[in-house]
C-alpha cells in the first residue's frame, strides 16, 4: 500500500445530518519508504443517550469493519508487501 508521490495525503469527513450530534473523521496518508502509514481517527457523539446506549457498540464495530474494507481496498488497487 502506497501514499501519493507528494508523500503526504489526507482525507476530512464532517456529518452534516443524521444521528450524531457530530462526526468527524480524518484519514491521513504518509510514505514511509516503500510502505504508507495510515491513521484513521474518528470523533463522534449520537444525538440521544439512548441512542448512543443502543448503537454505540455496533458503531465501533462498523468502524473497524470500515478500517478494514480500506485496507484491502487499498491493497487490491496498490498491493501489500504482507
């Protein structure tokens, strides 16, 4: 998996409707010699307690089913030296 020749790439994502009272996430992309280092960070809050007590384990797990699904995007459309 490789970044940008630039070196360095990111990616910002805002909610702006839905169920959370915001969402944000950030995924950042930085070469490493012959390999990316990707961060992936994400701040969120439901609008409702209720919610956030219903939803907020499943939403963590979306979330690294997301994380997953990038990496072997990534390594489909770039390769993996793993």
């Amino acid at each position: 998996m490789h970044a940008p020749d630039d070196t360095k790439a990111s990616v910002n994502v805002r909610m702006l409707s839905g169920p959370f009272k915001h969402l944000f996430n950030n995924w950042q992309l930085k070469r490493d010699g012959d390999s990316t280092i990707i961060e992936f960070n994400i701040d969120f809050e439901f609008k409702s307690a209720l919610l956030e007590n219903l939803m907020g384990l499943m939403f963590e797990k979306a979330c690294t089913k997301m994380v997953t699904s990038f990496e072997k995007r990534a390594d489909e459309l770039f390769g993996s030296k793993n």
